[in-house]
C-alpha cells in the first residue's frame, strides 16, 4: 500500500466518487483525498454533513472548473425518520427537546406524505451553514440567538416510504439543491402530530453520479497509486449532459485563446467543446457565435495559454 502522506504533490485531474463515512466532515474528507492522490488542487461538490455518509464526489484538478454542475444538480437519499422525538438541531446530533407518544399508523404516514411531494417552501434550519450578516446560521444557534429565516422554494420530486417500523420510517427521497432533509423530517413529525428527527441519512445519488461506483477510503488506501487514478472519472464526466460541439483545429485554436467564434446554425446554450476528441471545456452559443465559458488547460500548455485560459468570457455560475 502507497504511503502518500510525505510524497510531493502532482498534477491529478478528474472526479473521485467517494463514499464517504459517518463522523467525516466533508472538508474532511476533501484534504484526506487530496493527500492520498497528492493532488495538487482540489474541491468537493457540495458538502454532506457529518452525520450523513454516501456520496460525495471530488474534483481534482481541471475537473474543479466544472464543480458547479454538481453543486446544482439534484439529490436522492435514503432517510431514517423517528417519530416521538425532537432535537435541537433536527438529527441525531442535537439534544433531545420533546417526547410525544407516537399514536400513528403506517397508513397515516403514507397519508401525509403527499403534502411534502411537488414544489414547496421550506424553512432553513437554525443549525445551517447559510449566512446571515457575514455569520453561518449555526454560530448565532449556538449563541441562542434568533434570527430571521426566510422560507426557500424547493422540489422534492420523490418521497416514498421503503420501510415502516415505528417509531422508525426509512424514506426515498429525490430532490433540488438546498433541500435539508432534516426539516423535512421534523415537518412530517409535525404533521403526524407526534414529531419527529432524522435518525440517519446516506445521498445515494447526485447529477448523473450514482453511489454504486463509489469507493470508501478503506478501499482506496488499499490500491496502488496508479490503480487509484484508474477510479477518477474524467472532467467532461461532469457536463455530460450538455451536447457536445466539435471544433476544427482552427476553431479550437481561437476558442484555447479566449476568443469567440462564429458557427451558423448552432442553437443557443451550453456546450462541451472538444478538439481533435479531447475535451476543451464548456463554451456557450448566443446567436450564432461561440464563447468559451470554462476552458482546460493542459499540461503542456504555456503560459501565455494558460493565461487565456483563465480568463474565460462568462463564468459558469452565471
């Protein structure tokens, strides 16, 4: 087993779908993998709680460029709900606030789950990271005191009970970015009458990105270094779901500079750009001209290169 810790860094590029464990922040668990690849740059793609475990891809080099993709993307999980019982924070890690006998059938479950279905507004946490006047949510939690927490639209497109042993309910759930699926445990407690907290959560799928092809630290810590690199995805793997667009060599030419270029006909929105079938990066079309949103550098590229690279027409957050 390679002993990374005291190897210099290198150039890695490419996505690790890492399954990460209960008790592992994922920054945590970003520098862990970054230690073990010796990569000299990396980035997560949204940050699981501590308490959760599942799914959470890496990006490693060029792939960081593309990160955002993910951070949009929508979630599935596996949840366990246990009614009777509410904490401070919402899950299994804050104190206990109230225990109400759970008077509840699984029918009656099943009866208010379509309510939480669809698009609804949900009311962030106390204990969340969002900010508010420059503080995270939890740091005024933590002092008691109140601040405002205005309600964010969001999609559960999928709720649907695996098993029912009360007090215990283990729930699918599919859903939009930003969604805290403890509030909507302690919502569903509510509506039951009973209350509730979540007992335990595991992402299970992310974007395109399923938590099957993901590797523990266990199991990565066992490979070579070159069987490690066997496991990253490519950076493009991240923007799959864009069409893909083509360029000859004097189109790719200009587009590696930073430069537009005109392409009759192409119909407007984002592209995964490749020349000469490496992937380039993502452009975006607007009435017929081509601009580079996110580019590629490649490892022998110059510097002059690289600095256009840098400099893309829009960023992908836009």
């Amino acid at each position: 087993m390679d002993n990374p810790s005291k190897a210099p860094t290198r150039r890695v590029d490419g996505v690790l779908l890492l399954d990460k464990s209960v008790g592992l922040t994922s920054n945590t668990a970003l520098q862990r993998a970054k230690r073990l690849y010796r990569a000299d740059k990396a980035g997560h793609t949204g940050t699981l709680d501590p308490a959760a475990s599942g799914l959470l891809p890496i990006c490693f080099g060029e792939a960081t460029k593309f990160a955002q993709t993910l951070l949009d993307a929508d979630k599935r999980y596996i949840a366990v709900m246990r009614l009777g019982v509410t904490t401070s924070t919402g899950d299994a890690e804050g104190e206990i606030l109230r225990k109400l006998p759970v008077e509840v059938s699984p029918a009656d479950v099943e009866a208010v789950l379509p309510r939480f279905r669809g698009n609804i507004a949900q009311r962030p946490p106390r204990h969340a990271a969002l900010k508010y006047r420059g503080r995270n949510y939890y740091e005024y939690a933590r002092a008691g005191i109140e601040i405002p927490r205005a309600e964010r639209n969001i999609v559960v497109s999928e709720i649907i009970v695996e098993l029912c042993s009360l007090p215990d309910v283990r729930v699918r759930i599919s859903c939009s970015k930003g969604t805290y699926i403890r509030v909507l445990a302690e919502d569903i407690g509510e509506a039951l009458g009973c209350g509730a907290h979540l007992a335990s959560l595991r992402r299970t799928a992310t974007g395109g990105f399923d938590l099957a092809a993901a590797a523990t630290f266990d199991r990565l810590a066992a490979l070579s270094e070159a069987e490690r690199d066997a496991q990253l995805l490519p950076a493009d793997a991240l923007v799959g779901a864009l069409p893909r667009l083509d360029l000859s060599s004097e189109e790719a030419a200009r587009i590696l500079r930073g430069q537009a270029i005109p392409r009759a006909g192409i119909v407007d929105g984002s592209y995964r750009a490749y020349a000469s079938e490496v992937f380039a990066g993502v452009a975006h079309a607007i009435e017929g001209i081509v601009h580079p949103r996110r580019l590629v550098a490649r490892s022998g590229d110059s510097t002059e290169r690289r600095d256009a690279i840098r400099q893309p027409v829009e960023s992908l957050e836009s």
